[in-house]
C-alpha cells in the first residue's frame, strides 16, 4: 500500500513521535520540542485519493507569502456606488434565487451570473459522434454575495457569518440537484486576484454541469480501486493514518479534521474532511454544517495570521444528494493557499511540485514555526 510505505523503523527523519491521545478539538498542538523537519533531498509522494504523484522539493522554495501587488481583494469602505454586489444595486444582478435576510436587510443572496459559463435555459441535447462528441451547453452558474459589506474580509467576519455562509451553500447544492440538467455541482471560492477573482465585494460561485468532470471520475475511479482492493474506504483510511501519524494535523473540532495531505499538491494545501463518512455535501445536519462553518472561519484566520494574507481559494468536492451512501467516497473541503504559482512543468505533465514539505507547513499553520514568514 503506498500511502504507508514510508513508515517503519528505516522512515524519514521529519515522522515523530505521536501524541498519546488526540485532543477531541482545537488547533492540533506540538508534540515535543521539533527538530528541523527539511526534507533535504525531493521525494515523490503519491497522493491515493486524487492519483496524483507529487514532487516534494522544499530546497526549491521561492519564498512564498506574498500575494501580487494590486490583487482584487475586498477592501475599503462597506459600500460602493458602482458594484453591482452592494445594497441598493440589487437590480443589476441577474435573478435573485435566494435571500437570506437578517438584522437591516440580507445577509446573503444568491444570484445567477449574468456571465454564466452555462446557458441557463434548454435541454441537455447530444449531437455529433465520436471524435466529435457534442452536447448543448446548458448547466446552471450562480454567483453566491456573502456579505452585503463591499470590505467585508473572510478572515475578519464573525463565526456566525460563516455558519450562515455554509448553510447557504448547502441550500444551493440541493436546489441546484433538483435540475434534472445537472450532473455535477461545484462550490467554490476564489479570494483575491492571483485566485482568479474580478470583483472586489465577497462572493463565492457554485456551477451545476450536465457532466461529471474527468477530475472527479478520476477520484472516483481511484476510490473504487480502493475500495475494492482493501474492503475499505480510502478516505476513512487517509483519516485513520493522518490522526495516527499526526504530523499533518491542523484543527480538529466536533465533525472535522482540517489537515495538510501527505503528498499535498502545493504548499499549505489542506483539505477538510468530515469525520462521519458520507459521500454529499448535501447530506450533512444542520449541527455538522454548523461546525463546518466554525472550521472555516477558524481555517481563514489562520491563513491570514500565518501565510501573510495571502489570497486562496477553496473548492467542496462533493457528489449529488442521491449518491451520499456510497460506500468509498467522502465529500470534502480543499483550501488551497495561493503562494506559488503553477507553470509549464505542471502544464506539461499534469504532475505537481510542492516547494514545502507538508510536515514543516502544518507545524507553521499550528504556530510552531515562530510568527516570521512561512518557510
Ligand atoms: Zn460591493
Ligand atoms: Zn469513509
């Protein structure tokens, strides 16, 4: 099994020894005074669920942490006349799918984008064959305003914002699935320019495809692989390993396990996977959406604190309502922290270098690395 083949008496040097019990919440401490953890040759590392090989190469550092100068970011004052997300400017955004009001006005509001990347209207129709494969463009894109604040930061908004944020996501998978035109439902975020934002007031976007992307057959193929070569789950696996070995953890709380994935496709990659095993987003309670969102407002600060503000983005990776007993996939969170840049080696192969070992990045995110700049 490859994902522990590097354990054992003749490991690496950056394994450690594990804490006796695992604290049930909280940011996942140090264990002990830390040796250096620098891996000082690259190691190839394979990452099970997503099939990838990753280089890890920290000697090849290009100092990260810094986001470009002039990123698109929400900043200055709570209201701008010209953005088409602010209060007042309610008629400039596509049709209004859902509003969720609180003190003074809405909280949240969920859009269609009026620069959808899907037709909203018509069927699904396959045309052409063969090398020439073609279907109708057609899915649903809504673009999801966080806050009615223009500045109002992630990073900075209450506990509760975030709770309501999750729970507004979950409101749009399920409503979204119940288009029979939909496949595949994507949930992200992108946070500052080099993420790939246009617009400065927070939001988030969700796609409903009529296919199941490739990236996703592909973790599903690997999933099955697993499955039926181990009679388990990959992903309760993972979880096992990770909580045994430790070295990745980064916050643990009542319903999930924020973590740095052994072979982490870039640096500060981390993934949020539920405790409970269950394969859609859609499928969670009201209390583990709850607790998703305490995470994620706890997860935003720390990359605030600790990787300079960096800009990220953050994507759940989920199956449809009707797939969620499936028994060898978990949906997920990755947040994925923009302080390298992706260039031709990884265009070209479609294989990954991660500059940072993801042992030395987890114990920078717990605060064990001083409050310098990321390593
Ligand atoms: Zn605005
Ligand atoms: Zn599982």
């Amino acid at each position: 099994m490859i994902l522990g083949s590097t354990g054992g008496a003749a490991g690496p040097a950056y394994r450690r020894p594990l804490p006796p019990v695992l604290p049930p919440r909280g940011l996942h401490p140090a264990t002990q005074a830390l040796p250096p953890l620098e891996l000082t040759v690259p190691e190839m590392r394979y990452n099970p669920i997503t099939g990838d090989w990753v280089i890890i190469a920290p000697e090849r550092a290009r100092r990260p942490g810094v986001h470009l100068a002039g990123s698109i970011r929400p900043t200055g004052p709570s209201h701008k006349e010209d953005c088409p997300f602010c209060v007042g400017n309610e008629h400039l955004t596509g049709a209004e799918r859902l509003r969720i009001e609180g003190p003074g006005g809405w909280q949240i509001r969920s859009v269609e984008n009026r620069y959808s990347a899907l037709a909203l209207e018509g069927p699904v129709e396959h045309r052409g064959q063969g090398l020439r494969a073609t279907m109708s463009g057609v899915g649903r894109h809504e673009v999801l305003i966080e806050t009615p604040d223009h500045g109002g930061f992630p990073s900075r908004r209450g506990e509760g914002a975030m709770q309501a944020l999750v729970e507004a996501y979950h409101r749009r998978l399920v409503a979204f699935h119940e288009d029979p035109r939909v496949r595949h439902v994507v949930i992200f975020k992108n946070h500052g320019s080099s993420a790939g934002t246009s617009l400065e007031h927070p939001h988030s976007q969700i796609v409903g495809t009529p296919v199941v992307p490739a990236q996703v057959r592909e973790r599903l193929v690997e999933a099955l692989r697993y499955r039926s070569d181990h009679g388990q789950c990959l992903y309760c696996a993972t979880l096992r390993l990770e909580f045994e070995e430790g070295a990745r953890l980064i916050l643990i709380n009542e319903h999930f396990v924020a973590f740095l994935p052994y072979a982490a496709l870039s640096p500060y990659h981390l993934w949020v996977f539920p405790k409970r095993h269950h394969g859609s987003f859609a499928g969670t309670t009201a209390e583990e959406r709850g607790s998703l969102g305490s995470m994620l407002s706890e997860l935003l600060k720390l990359v605030a604190r600790r990787l300079a503000d960096c800009d990220y983005n953050y994507v759940i990776q989920t199956l449809s309502p009707a797939e969620n007993e499936v028994g060898y996939f978990h949906w997920y969170l990755a947040l994925v922290p923009r302080v390298t840049r992706t260039a031709g080696f990884e265009l070209g192969t479609g294989m990954y270098i991660n500059t940072s070992s993801p042992e030395v990045s987890a114990a920078h995110l717990r605060g064990e690395t001083g409050e310098g700049p990321p390593p």
